[in-house]
C-alpha cells in the first residue's frame, strides 16, 4: 500500500495506481459554527434518511444552512459535519467566478497530491 490515487476492482483487492491530477475547489463558509456532537445526534434522531445524511442533520441543527446551500447552487457539496461547502472546478479563472458572487468566506485551493 502506497498513498495516491488508484482505481480498485473486485472487492477492492485489485489496485491500479493512477497519476495524480491537479484538482481545484472552491470553498464556502457562511459563517455558521455546529457543534459536530449536535450534528450527529440530529443524525441518530432522523436515522440517516435523505442523500446526503450528515447535511440533512446540520440543516436540522441550523435550519439556516439548508438556505445558504440553496443559493450555491448545484454541484455544492457539504463538508464533514459542516457547516462549509465545497465543489470542484477546473481552474483557477473558473473558481474566482464560482465564488465572485458570494456573500460569505471563500477560498480557492488545489488539491496536494498523493496525500502530500
């Protein structure tokens, strides 16, 4: 075992590493601070229910995140118990246009490879 990227087959016994690629991501934070040990006690209460299970307890925690996630948009996605968001994009140029808009924290970053 090696850190990086690998494409696993079978019961993921079988890898293939893969090269590492030049990720970016925009970042937002609406200035929302949960208690991670609130998030996942609303998670046990709803019992997992809903696609993304751990958004769905910090939005039951803080109902004002559910419309901070609406007004990104798609392709948005919640970090670890909250309350940030992320999503992926291609370049730089594309994130500072994701984020120009925004009204919170934002960020650019570029993913380090291979768990740097």
């Amino acid at each position: 075992m090696r850190g990086g990227r690998a494409h696993a087959e079978g019961r993921g016994e079988r890898l293939t590493p893969l090269a590492d690629e030049c990720a970016w991501f925009a970042i937002a934070w609406p200035g929302i601070e949960l208690s991670t040990a609130d998030v996942y006690r609303a998670w046990d209460e709803l019992k997992g229910e809903g696609q993304n299970h751990l958004r769905r307890a910090a939005e039951h925690v803080e109902p004002s995140l559910k419309e901070f996630a609406a007004s990104l948009g798609p392709g948005w996605q919640m970090t670890g118990s909250g309350s940030a968001f992320y999503t992926r994009i291609n370049n730089e140029q594309e994130g500072r246009h994701a984020i120009g808009k925004l009204d919170c924290w934002t960020a650019l970053t570029r993913a380090v490879g291979a768990w740097a």
